[in-house]
C-alpha cells in the first residue's frame, strides 16, 4: 500500500500559530489600552492641575483686593503722621559712619520692643550715602502695607541694623538708624536686577527711619503648596 503524502501544516503547529496570533493580537491591544489609559492619566492630571492654579490666581486677586483696601485704610489713618519725615532723606558721608546710632524723632507710648519682642509692625524710609532713597513704604501720596516682622529661632529676618536698632523703641515712635555697611549688607551689598536704583553697592552705611504702629489683623496670603503645586 502507498503511503499517504502529508500535506499542509500539522494540527499541533496550526495551534500554535493561531495561539502566536492571538498573542500577538491580545499584546497589541493591551498596548493601545495602556497607551490610551496613560495619556487619559495625564489628562486628568493636568485638568487638575489646570484647575488648581486657577484656584490659585482667584485667591491671589482676592487676597491683593483685601491687602490693598487694608492699605488704604492704614495709610489713612497713619499717613499724616509718618510724612513729615518723607523728606528727611538726605547725603551723608559714608566714612564717619563707624558704628549704629540710634536718633529718636518720636518717642512711643505704647510697648516697647525688647528680646522678648516676637513681632512689630513698621511703616519706614531707608536711603543711601547720596541721599537716594531706595526702599520705603510710601507710594505716592498714600502708605504700602506696613511691614510686619516676625521673629523665628533664627532672629527677626532683617538686617542686624534693624534688630539691634529697634531694641527700646515702643510702638508710635519715631526713630532714625545710622548703619554701618557690617551691620546693613556688609561685602556682599543687595543687587537689584530689576531696579538699579534700588541695588545696594557693597560696603555701604544705610539710614532709615523707623515707625512702629500697633498690631493689626493681617490677611492670610495664598500659600501655592496648598493648591498642590
């Protein structure tokens, strides 16, 4: 008897073909649903992340519209007081300033800042050897927001002119600093990229004046942690 040609592929080998195949099928569209679900993901993600930066930007417009209206309404009630010493600003010769000096103009009634002192509240003026004033709180004929400083374990966060050159002044008075350059920004000066008149060469002797009002109840500013960023 002749015996049977075998023809085509075996049962077994069509099986695994079909089971590549399947396989193959199955990878494929795990990868387009990963794909898919992935880029859904970020999706979501920068939705979110979308929507907590408008959050943000809401809370920051809400917060300078309540900061400026409070500014208004301590310029108003602190202005006149403060102004007569807008132009006391004038050129000094930064060789005699050898050490801080303390000039009381006013002298408070109110507390009187020691080491125990955990915060005050200053509206202030502060200007160069030329007599160029480069920082202060008035902005045209109104006050900005008073600063307020607070004290942590690492001191008060300002320059050591100011934290020894408050020591004894009580809240509404009036008191001008005479700062040598060791005690305002020392070598390394304040640069201001923005502004060049505001930049503080290295070595130089500061004076400001300083007035202490009383405590006020401050608004909280939007922290951008908080919205997840």
């Amino acid at each position: 008897m002749a015996q049977k040609l075998q023809t085509g592929t075996s049962k077994t080998t069509r099986y695994a073909i079909w089971a590549i195949l399947i396989l193959t099928v199955l990878s494929t569209v795990a990868l387009y649903a990963s794909m898919f679900l992935s880029q859904d993901n970020n999706y979501k993600e920068a939705k979110v992340q979308q929507d907590n930066y408008k959050k943000y930007q809401e809370a920051t417009e809400e917060y300078n519209k309540k900061a400026d209206k409070q500014a208004k309404e301590l310029s108003a009630k602190y202005y006149n007081s403060f102004k007569e010493f807008r132009k006391t600003p004038s050129a000094f010769k930064a060789s005699d300033v050898k050490e801080l000096e303390k000039k009381d103009l006013k002298v408070g009634d109110g507390e009187e800042i020691t080491d125990k002192t955990t915060e005050f509240y200053a509206y202030y003026i502060g200007w160069k050897p030329d007599g160029s004033v480069f920082d202060g709180s008035f902005n045209k004929d109104e006050l900005k927001l008073p600063l307020a400083v607070k004290k942590n374990n690492r001191g008060w966060g300002v320059i050591d002119g100011w934290s020894e050159g408050i020591q004894g002044m009580k809240v509404g008075g009036v008191r001008e600093l005479t700062i040598p350059a060791d005690k305002a920004y020392g070598s390394n000066g304040s640069p201001n990229q923005q502004d060049s008149a505001k930049s503080i060469a290295p070595d130089t002797p500061l004076k400001f004046i300083i007035m202490l009002i009383p405590k006020f109840e401050e608004i909280p500013q939007p922290n951008y942690k908080d919205y997840g960023f």
